[in-house]
C-alpha cells in the first residue's frame, strides 16, 4: 500500500514546526505500512549546503562483526574526499551510528562531490540542499522521528512516506523519499507500483542517471531529475510523468518551495487535498491531514491524470 | 438473445431492478420465519436518542458502541468527532436514524441493511459498500468507489466523488449532487446512477445494465456505454428524486443525459431462472 503525505505552507506565515506536523500525519498513515518511515523537510537557507549521508544498512549492525570500524573508517574517507574537493566543513553530526548530517561551504560541482562521496564503499547520499534535509529510516514515524529529533524541526514544506515493501527489501536505500541526484532541493515520494521501471531505468542510467536503489520509486525521482536537466519545469515534467510512467501511482515532489502532486490516468491511488488559505496539506488518507485540525475541514480527491503544483 | 417486454420501468432500466436470483426466490413462510430474520438485526424507537463521543475512540469500539445501543433499542444515534475515521457505521441491519457529525475515512458505512445515515462531513473511499437497503446521504465531497457493489437504497452526496462511483453498482439509486471521476458505471449491473456535474472518462464501461443521467459533461463513454432517449418518465422521477433531496442539476433536469448499456457485450447468456421465464 503505502502512504504519503506533503503539507506547505504559504509565504509570509509564521515559522511552523513541520517535522512534528508530518510526524503526526505519517504516524496516522502506519497501517498502510510500518517497514520504513522517511521525510523531506525544507527549512531555512543559510547559504550553506546541507548533506545527508548515510554510511550503512541500519541492518547491517546486526550481521558483521567489523561493521562498526568499516563504519568509521567510511566517514573518515568521506571528510577526507569533502576536503580534497575543497568543500568547507560547517558542522558534522552523527545523527545515528549510520548516518550524518553534513553542513559545507562548496562553490563547486555538486555532481562530481556527490559522485566522490558515493565512490566510497556503502557511502549513499540521501540528500543535498541549501533547504533540503532528507531523512529515512527503519520503523515508523514515532521511533523516526525520535531518532533524528524531527520534533524540533521548523520548515516551510515537507513530504513523507511510510512504506509497505513490496518489490524490494526492507532497508533505508529502498525507503522513501528519494532526492533527485544530482538536482540539490528536490525530492519524491510515491505510492503504487511502476510496471516499466526496468525499461526505463536501462534508458535513464544510459544517459548517466545513477540509481541507488532497485525500487521502482526512485524512477520517478530520476525521470524529474532528468526533464529538469533539459530545462523543463517540474510541472511539465510532472504533466509529462503521466504518460512516461506505466502502472498506478500516486506521487509527490518537492523543490525548494514548491509541492507538487501526480496521480496516474487509472486514479488507482488514494489522494486526499485540503486548500487552506494559510497551508495545503495531502495525504493517503483525510485521517491524516486531520492529525493538523480538530475540526471539520473541507477536503476533495484529485481525479485521474491530473498535476497540482503549489508555491511556498 | 431474449428480448424482455418493452414497458415504461423497462425504459427507464428498471424492468430488472428487483434482484431475481436464486436466493432472493424466497417466501415467507411461518415455519421458515426464522431463516428470514437477520442476526443481530434489532428492533429500535426511534424516538430513543443517544449520543457518542467518538474523539478518543477506535473505529471497533465505535462500532461496538452503536451495536450496543441499538440493542438496547436506541433507534436515533448521533456520533461525535470521528476525526475520518476507517470502517465506522458498518454492518447495520435495521432501520436506525444514524448522524455523524464529521467526517469518515474508508468503508464508512458498508454493508448496512436499513439505517438513514447522514454524514455532515465528507467520506473516503468505498463509503457504503455493498449497501442493500435505507439511505446515506453526505454534505461534503466523497473519495473513490463511492458506492461500490451497493444493491439498493439511496447514497447521496451533495458534493463531488472520485473515480469508480457506483462500480458493480446492481441496485439502488445514486446521486452525485457534483463531479464523478473515471471509470463510473464500471460494470454496472443495475439500479440507476444520477450525476448533476461532469463525469470523467470511460463513464459506464461494459456496463451490463442500468442507467446513469449526467447533467453536465461527460469526458468520454466507456465500452457499450451508449447514449439513451430521455423521455417525460425519466424526467418526472430525476425531479422527484433530486427534489427529495433538495439537490439542483446546473441546466435542470430535462437537459441531463441519460445512458444505458449498448448490450454489445452483454454476457447474462445463462439468465436466472426467473428471468427467463419473463424473457421467454
């Protein structure tokens, strides 16, 4: 099943705690899956870029004695390579043994760091972005949001995921959300199953995408990253995604401050949109969005084929 | 392929509206009284008023709230604050006047034989499922498969409704005071589905029977959806049956359209018995 969710809220309104608004939401969404919880959480631009690195598989703990001296070897290569790149350390933080939160100064390619980094041994890049903070993990959004303090998170937008696995394992590089290497703010999260992934990721990795993942989600992000690379808006590229993508999905993407929603032409994926006049806030399920509203709201499903692109 | 007599219900898609089938050729009889009487069906006042808060409860005890209550003869339940609550209102086989004053969430109000439910918010998917008999009627929007399989009584909703309305749909009366998505009329079987705005694509796709009145647009016909001659009958009972329900069509209810199913791909080649005796 699984299930999304994306809340924005509109300029000029007061800093909001989004971490703990999206936790509620995914929280309330568990039963369309607990395997893995993940959020793309927009905050403030302080010029700098923020990474978010994960080192290991959160399972991997468990299966090797050596795991924990591979781990510390890999963040020494990776501050090693930041500073071969001339990449300035603002502030490092081992958000859990397996991943961390990089913030750096770096004028340079953005691609050809990433692909550095990602040349180390189980080394993945889940995010980079002057706002963007993408966090993913085993569990459901409680015990993810316990993990890396999303609580006290406050942001302008944010999508989420809670996943129900089911054409690949349970582990944080096939959890949602992903980022859309090698564009920094941009991030996807899906519900449904894509039935010519194989095809395209062929096509796509071709050209020089790169997947780090084998689930067919990451497709989406890809596909994004690539319209946007030949200078196509992400509403286009969303309109365009309809077509492109073969099988039933429902999906969100997020740039620096935009929410975008897809829902395919068969409309087989639930979407529920509340328009507020200070926010807009989408769900799986209105179960979800009323985590934000003891009261009565006015909400609707989009129909089939149809894009929605708000501003931030 | 038998042709059934030519009538004025036949025109209007009813001449099969009473369900035929081999478990609906029952008689009462005194001996088998109690093989037609449904468990944990109960016999209620209306007049009996209760309310639930059901803010800090689970869609279970809700449920087993309601039960509870009907049991003890309490025929007028109003609930409180289901916060789009899953599964709430189901499986309620006698006649009740049911009022949530919210919304639900997935399969509000399926399988239920008899209750007079109103809905002061929205719904999500699959509201009503398998209804046979009463009427629920929702003031806001309805999410997708709204009314799926339903086999009689009257599902309402002033606002707008997703995708598949009325899938299966093989009896009964919808009326969508709004917009309908994709894939309406999906293998309708019978009953009538009554649509005031536009319908999305695909509308009554290999529909075997019944008949669907769209007042506003329709993006495209499914397969053997076909369109229908709107005569005084049909116009007389969409007035009586949207005025009931105080809903307006945007040009009135002589400029909606009616279709019916082309019966290109008709397949009922192995009639129910009781039909091929009309039909024959």
């Amino acid at each position: 099943m699984c299930g999304i969710a994306g809340i924005i809220h509109k300029k000029g309104g007061q800093s909001v705690n989004i971490g703990k608004q999206m936790t509620s939401m995914l929280q309330a969404l568990k039963h369309r899956g607990p395997d893995s919880t993940g959020y793309a959480v927009y905050g403030e631009d302080n010029g700098n870029q923020i990474l978010r690195i994960k080192v290991a598989e959160a399972n991997e703990l468990e299966g090797s004695y050596s795991i924990h001296e591979d781990i510390l070897e890999r963040i020494v290569t990776v501050d090693e390579r930041l500073a071969d790149l001339g990449a300035k350390v603002i502030s490092k933080e081992s958000v859990t043994e397996y991943s961390l939160r990089y913030e750096i100064s770096f004028d340079g390619d953005m691609k050809k760091l990433v692909d550095f980094l990602e040349d180390v041994e189980d080394v993945e890049i889940l995010s980079v972005g002057s706002t963007l903070e993408l966090i993913k993990d085993l569990g459901d959004a409680a015990v993810v949001s316990a993990q890396y303090g999303l609580n006290d998170f406050d942001g302008t937008h944010a999508i989420g995921h809670t996943r129900m696995a089911t054409e690949s394992d349970i582990d944080i590089r096939s959890a949602h959300p992903y980022w859309a290497y090698p564009f920094s703010d941009i991030a996807v999260v899906h519900n449904g199953q894509l039935t010519n992934y194989w095809t395209h990721r062929r096509d796509l990795e071709r050209k020089g995408h790169r997947f780090s993942s084998n689930c067919d989600s990451e497709l989406i992000a890809v596909y994004i990253a690539n319209k946007m690379s030949d200078g196509v808006d992400l509403e286009t590229a969303m309109r365009d995604s309809i077509d492109f993508l073969d099988g039933v999905f429902t999906y969100l993407v997020t740039t620096k401050d935009q929410l975008g929603m897809a829902k395919d032409c068969m409309a087989a994926k639930p979407m529920v949109v509340y328009e507020g006049d200070d926010m807009i806030a989408l769900a799986s399920e209105e179960i979800a969005i009323r985590k934000l509203f003891d009261h009565q709201i006015h909400t609707f499903d989009p129909y089939e084929g149809e894009v929605k692109v708000w501003q931030h | 392929m038998a042709t059934l007599k030519d009538t004025k219900s036949h025109d209007m898609g009813l001449h099969e509206e009473s369900l035929k089938g081999r478990t609906q050729q029952r008689f009462f009889s005194v001996d088998e009284s109690s093989n037609l009487t449904y468990f944990n069906s109960f016999e209620v006042d209306t007049d009996k008023t209760a309310t639930i808060d059901a803010l800090e409860m689970t869609p279970r005890e809700i449920n087993i709230e309601i039960r509870e209550l009907m049991e003890s003869g309490v025929g007028s339940i109003t609930v409180d604050n289901p916060m789009s609550r899953h599964g709430v209102g189901v499986g309620i086989l006698n006649r009740l006047n049911l009022t949530f004053n919210d919304s639900l969430g997935y399969f509000g109000c399926g399988l239920i034989d008899g209750p007079n439910v109103h809905i002061k918010g929205r719904v999500g998917w699959s509201c009503a499922e398998n209804m046979m008999a009463g009427t629920v009627l929702i003031e806001m929007n309805a999410g997708s498969t709204f009314g799926a399989a339903i086999r009689g009584g009257d599902l309402v909703c002033r606002g707008s409704v997703g995708a598949r309305t009325g899938i299966d749909q093989k009896g009964g009366t919808i009326i969508v005071g709004g917009n309908t998505g994709a894939f309406s009329g999906f293998m309708m079987q019978r009953g009538r589905m009554i649509v005031c705005g536009d319908a999305g694509r695909s509308l009554g796709d290999s529909m075997y029977d019944g008949v669907i009145y769209v007042g506003g647009e329709v993006e495209e016909l499914g397969i053997d959806c076909v369109p229908g001659e709107m005569t005084e009958l049909d116009v007389r009972y969409l007035t009586s049956k949207l005025d009931l329900y105080g809903i307006k069509t945007p040009n009135g209810v002589e400029k909606m359209n009616k279709y019916v199913s082309g019966k290109m791909l008709w397949n009922y080649d192995k009639l129910e018995p009781s039909e091929k005796k009309i039909a024959l």
